[in-house]
C-alpha cells in the first residue's frame, strides 16, 4: 500500500501518530509526512481543517508531555534526547545556544531548525516559562510548520505530477517524492557524520590507562579537564577528582589556565 | 583546537560516565563553577 492511498485510509490517524513521534523526540522527519497529507488534502481525499487540526494536536500533545519532563527532569532529558544526535555535545549546545539568544520566540521558529525541534519544549520547561505562555507560543509554532509543509504538499501535487509523469500513478509519484526526500535526509545525515569525524583524530585513551598514570610519579605532568556545557552542571553534579573545567564555548580565553607543560586529558558525561 | 596550539591532548574514552563505572575518584563540582541556567520565571 503506497503512502497516498495510506494518507487515504488512514490520513488523519497517521498525520497524528506520525507528527506526535517527531514531536516527543523520535528521529523521524515529519516534514514528509505533512507534505504528503498535502497532496491528498489536493485530491480531496482529505479534508484541510481536520489535517490541520491532527497535526497541531499531535505537536502541542508531544510538546506539552516535552515541557513537563523538561520541567523536572532538567538536563537529563536533553542528555537523553540528544543521544540519538550524531554529537550530543553539540546538539545540546546548539539548542541552548539558539533558545538563549533567540529568547521565548525560538518557539515559534524551532521546528524548522533541526536539531532544535525537539529540544525547545524540553528547554523551554527547564527554563521554567510559564506553561500558557508556552503554550501559546508553542501554538503558533505548530500551526506555522504545520500550514508551510501543507501548503508545499498542496501546491506542488500538480507540479509532480508534470515533472513524474513516467510513473503510473501520483501514488508512485509520491512514494519518489518520500524516498528521494529520505535519501536526502539520509545524506545530510552521513555528511554531518564525517564532518564530527574530525573530533576522533584526537588520541583516545582508556579510563584505566589514565588511572594508572595517576597512580604513578608521572602524575604531576597529568591535567584533566573537564569540557562539559555549563547545562550539565545540575547543582550537586561530579566530576573527575582533581580535575579543572574550561568552558568549551570560550576556547581561546579559557587557554590562559593550561599547561603546555602538561599532558591535557579532556572528559564530557 | 587546543592541539594546534600545541597542547598535547587526549580524550577519555567514556568520558566521567566511564571513570565513575570504574570506580575512580570524584568530587562536587565547586559551587564557583556552577552556572545557573536563564530562567523565564
């Protein structure tokens, strides 16, 4: 059964699970799924309203369950959700850094920006914004992904059709659209993969390995840092024994506290 | 970065995870260099 004659069936039902699993965290580009409720909102299939009203659902829904676990469970749920990122790290930080300077609005831009989707809820509860405001802005957020990618699906069902005309059915056209949209995301992906592959052309080194230089009268010449955000610093966090932190955002002011002298060993969570 | 500027570097596999499975030494991170998220509140 292709994805049209899918949206046909069950067009509502799965314009809603499929946006509620983008909007609690899974991996999964949603964006597709909205273009091709799209296209069948174009072939009457579908009625506009209650797509419209099964995706703003499922996204303020999943937000919402987002901004509560946010709310208390802090930075264990963006560790948690950015494990499936490529670089925690960086996806930690990139959220941060995008919320922070953006301010309350982010919400209402952050589903366009990978990466930021699913962090903002989350963030938004840490950072203790008043449940309505968030809500309300959360709203609008969704109604604007929501109606843009509609929109592309409506629209560009015509013009598919022209430029696929060589496939038996819009279906298929529509299964193309989904698999070469895929295959973008999947390219994106590996691209930002090797670009994070740099960070591992540092020497890697085994907690034993570090602890036995330790133990030992090398020990002086050992400096351990630890590199992590600031966000993971939950008050009455750890960190390693004797080690030092430097802000990894700051890198270049943050130098002026180590040791050429010494052999840096830098650690995250 | 910090190995073009000549330090000589390395990372701990696992990171603090990896070192507290081993069960090495930690220690509170000093309130100093705690720093509170922004609030909306």
């Amino acid at each position: 059964m292709n994805l049209l004659s899918l949206m046909a069936r069950h067009g509502y039902a799965l314009t809603f699970c499929l946006l509620l699993a983008e909007a609690i965290g899974l991996p999964f580009p949603a964006a597709i799924a909205l273009v091709a409720a799209g296209a069948a909102v174009a072939a009457h299939t579908l009625w506009g309203p209650y797509v419209l009203l099964a995706a703003v659902t499922a996204l303020l829904l999943g937000d919402t369950v987002q901004f509560w676990l946010g709310r208390y469970m802090g930075w264990l749920l963006l560790g948690f959700l950015c494990r499936v990122s490529i670089n925690p790290e960086t996806c930690i930080l990139r959220s941060a850094e995008s919320f922070y300077k953006r301010g309350k609005v982010t919400l209402v831009i952050a589903k366009f920006i990978p990466g930021v989707n699913t962090m903002a809820a989350p963030l938004a509860g840490s950072m203790k914004m008043r449940f309505w405001q968030f809500l309300r802005l959360d709203f609008v957020g969704a109604m604007i992904y929501s109606l843009t990618y509609l929109l592309v699906g409506f629209l560009s069902r015509d013009f598919l059709k022209v430029v696929l005309q060589g496939f038996h059915a819009a279906g298929r056209a529509m299964e193309a659209v989904v698999v070469a949209a895929l295959v973008v995301y999947a390219v994106y992906r590996v691209v930002q993969y090797r670009k994070h592959r740099m960070y591992r052309v540092v020497p890697r080194v085994q907690v034993q390995e570090l602890a036995a230089r330790l133990a030992s009268e090398d020990a002086g010449k050992v400096q351990i840092v630890d590199v992590r955000s600031h966000g993971y610093y939950d008050s009455g966090g750890a960190r390693i024994k004797g080690s030092i932190r430097i802000e990894p955002n700051n890198l270049e002011e943050e130098l002026k506290h180590l040791s050429k002298d010494k052999d840096i060993y830098l650690y995250c969570t | 970065m910090l190995r073009e500027k000549g330090f000589n570097t390395f990372v701990i596999v696992g990171g603090l995870a990896a070192w507290r499975k081993a069960g090495e030494p930690v220690e509170s991170v000093p309130e100093n260099d705690l720093v509170k998220l922004p609030t909306f509140s």
